[in-house]
C-alpha cells in the first residue's frame, strides 16, 4: 500500500479517474447519497491518498481557505475497506499533509453524525448543531493543530 499527497495537477488520469470512481462507489451507491460530487473544489486540493495493485483504498482531499484564514477543510474522506486502520492511518497522513503542507493552525471538517467519534480520536471538537446535508445528520468540527 502506497500513500501519495499530490496536487490536482500532479494527479495521472488515471489516479484521478480511480479516486472519483471510488468516491462514487462508497458515498452515491453504498450509502445512497444523492449529491453533485463534482464541485471543482478538486483543482484547488491536496488529494491524500493509499493505492496499491487493485487501486485507491482510501481518498481525502484538503481544501484551502481565504488566502488570509489560517484554516483547510478536509473532506471526502472515504476508504474502501471499513474497519481496517486504514482510515486512521489516512486521516492522521491528512492532518499532517494540512500542517505541512498549508502551515495551518485549524483543520475543519463536516462530519456525518455517526462518525462524530472517529473524528473526536483526532482532537476534533464539535462546532455545530447537527444538521441535514444531502439526507444525512451532519455536524461542524474543528481541530486546532
């Protein structure tokens, strides 16, 4: 298993191909989420990511903010394989690849409420009320790094 952190431009067709397919796979077919994936917040990410020979495992991409906040948003985490340590792993490479990469001192995230506690592990603390988007309870999270 692989990690890459690369740029939009730094993506191959075909890794990106992969990502989107599996983003798909897990957010629109498993948990039924009828939403626009594809909302060119991409060219603007990092995109964090394990892969080996069958493909992308895990995704999340890391979406900075104002030139002037000192802040990033990850989202579209998702990993192929639940329950594994994989999705620890990416998350941890995520925060890191944040600081790294942005030098930011918060990370904000909009969790499904049922994930709150994965997210919690992290440091992250609940900022929002839950709320509704896309058909599922979500809340607002922050981790000051």
């Amino acid at each position: 298993m692989e990690l890459h952190v690369k740029t939009y431009d730094q993506l191959t067709k075909d890794e990106l191909y992969a990502i989107l397919h599996l983003r798909a796979e897990i957010f629109v077919v498993e948990q039924d989420i009828v939403y626009q994936d594809l909302d060119y917040k991409d060219q603007e990410s990092l995109h964090v990511f394990y892969q080996d020979d069958a493909g992308v495992q895990a995704y999340l991409r890391i979406i900075p903010q104002a030139a002037d906040a000192d802040e990033v948003v990850i989202g579209r985490v998702v990993t192929r394989q639940h329950h594994t340590g994989l999705g620890t792993s990416l998350f941890q490479e995520g925060i890191k690849a944040a600081k790294t990469h942005y030098g930011v001192s918060r990370i904000k995230i909009m969790s499904q409420v049922q994930a709150k506690g994965f997210y919690e592990k992290f440091g992250f603390v609940t900022t929002s009320e839950p709320f509704m988007e896309e058909g599922i309870l979500h809340q607002n999270m922050i981790l000051n790094v």
